[in-house]
C-alpha cells in the first residue's frame, strides 16, 4: 500500500516543465508588441498635435497643406504599426498555443512588469512635466508682480495734426484697414491696445458727425500704435495677467474649465520656449471661451 503512494514519475514533472525555448521566443515576441504598441502610441499623439496645430493655424486663416501632408504621413504609419501589430499578435498566439501553460503564465507575468515599468516611467515624466510647468507659472508670475505690478498705461502714438486741408472719408478709411489688418496679423485683440482700445469707435463716430479732421487723427493714431507694437515677452506676460484674471472670475462649466486650465498650460510652455507668437495666438483662442 505504502508503494502505492511513492514519488511522482519523473517523466510527469519533465511534462509540466515549461519548455526553454517556448518560454524564451514568447517573451521575444511579448517585448517586441510592447515596443511596437508604445511607438504607435508616440505616432498616435504626434497626430493628435498636429490636428490641434492644423485647428488652430485654420482659426487664424493660414495655410494648412503642409501640416495636412504630414498627417497623413503619421496616418500611414500608424496602419503599418497595426497592421505589424495584428501580425505579431498571431504569432505570439500560436507560441501560446503550442507552449504548455507554464511557458505561457511566465511570459505573462514578464510582459506585466514591462508594462508596469512603462507606466511608472510615463507617469514620472507627466510628473516632471508639471513641476517644470508649476515653475514657469511661478517664474512668470513674479516677473509680472517686478515690471508690471503697477499697470504701465500704454503710451499713444503721437500724431502731427492736419495740416489745414481737408480731409474725407477716402483719407480715413484706408488708415482703419490697414489697422485692422495689421491686428489680424499680429494677432493683436481690441483689449491689448488699453487707452488706445477706444480710438477706432472714435474714429468712425466722428466721421458719422462728418468731423473728419478728429475722425483723421484716431484713424492715424489707432495705425501708429497698432504697428508699435511687438509681440515679445512684456506683451505675453500683460496679457496672461489679464486673461487670468478674467479665468479666476469667470463662471464657466467644469469642461470650459478644463479646457482654460490645460490652455493656459500651454502658453507657459510656448512662453517658456520663447515662441510667443503661438503664444499669443493660444491665448487669443482661450479668450474666445471666457465670456
């Protein structure tokens, strides 16, 4: 009876031994779908910034076949990643099947830590990403409270008077045009001109009382200080401040909120990078959701 229950037959625990080779070309494959499924990640949020650039150069009427071009560039080749990725996936089952289940639960367990350990990485640099921008928050913040705590009022350019002719409605219409096309250009909004803001109103309710020397002096006035004008570093940080006063009152529902918030993120990177013209445009377009 004793004999009955002895040692289990060798050739038993050689069968539930997971076959080396099986395991080793499993986690071949499991390591080469991971780094296929991260670089189509990378491609996937290329296209997503492309789209938001081809959205916002749409919004101010600029040309967008080139950035067109390269996303369906990305587009090609996130089908060859799938498609890479579909293939490899068959192949992986088919190791699967013909590995025996040890073989199979360790080359799972190799492919969670894997992961594991991507996901540790993604969220380190999300965090970094967020500290750095925290810092530029903060930095701007204090260059702001150092040159522009008090508000420097906006110095009006100085027209010379008309010399006595007379002047019509074919002199001054031509000066509001070229303003406005200048600030359409620029990207320069009625707000960002302060004491000037109110020279174009000027001009025209003058001309409506047919008082066209005062209609001809804001006309060349609002030109002069619109083309004064540089979008720099001063021009960002005054006008982050006042739209971010406008955000921190405004009453708006928890998706504007959000979309404000990761906004305004974006012009401390833009800012930070120096590139204040996409800069001022982003800022242009958050103004656009604050009522």
């Amino acid at each position: 009876m004793l004999g009955g229950t002895g040692c289990k037959n060798k050739s038993d625990d050689a069968s539930a031994a997971p076959d080396p080779a099986a395991l080793k070309a499993q986690q071949e494959l499991e390591a080469k779908r991971n780094a296929l499924m991260e670089k189509r990640q990378k491609l996937q949020e290329e296209r997503d910034r492309l789209d938001a650039q081809i959205q916002q150069v749409s919004a101010t009427g600029g040309d967008t076949s080139e950035l067109a071009k390269q996303r369906a560039a990305l587009d090609t080749q996130i089908e060859t990643q799938s498609s890479d990725l579909s293939s490899l996936s068959t192949k992986l089952d088919q190791v699967v099947a013909r590995g025996d289940a040890a073989a199979g639960i360790a080359a799972r367990e190799a492919s969670m830590s894997s992961r594991e350990k991507a996901v540790a990485t993604r969220e380190e640099k999300f965090a970094e990403r967020e500290r750095v921008l925290a810092q530029r928050e903060a930095a701007l913040a204090q260059r702001e409270k150092e040159t522009c705590g008090a508000a420097q009022p906006m110095i009006i350019q100085q027209v010379a008077p008309p010399k006595g002719g007379a002047y019509t409605r074919k002199d001054i219409e031509p000066l509001l045009g070229k303003a406005r096309a200048q600030m359409a250009k620029k990207g320069i909004q009625n707000s960002d001109l302060g004491p000037a803001s109110g020279l174009e109103s000027e001009a025209t309710s003058a001309m409506k009382d047919n008082d066209w020397g005062k209609a001809y002096l804001a006309a060349a006035q609002l030109v002069a200080t619109v083309d004064a004008i540089k979008i720099d570093r001063a021009f960002i940080t005054a006008k982050y401040s006042r739209l971010n006063n406008r955000v921190n009152s405004a009453k708006v529902d928890e998706g504007t909120k959000q979309q404000l918030t990761e906004g305004m993120k974006e012009v401390l990177q833009k800012y930070g990078d120096g590139d204040f013209t996409a800069a001022n445009r982003k800022l242009n377009q958050l103004s656009a959701l604050v009522k």
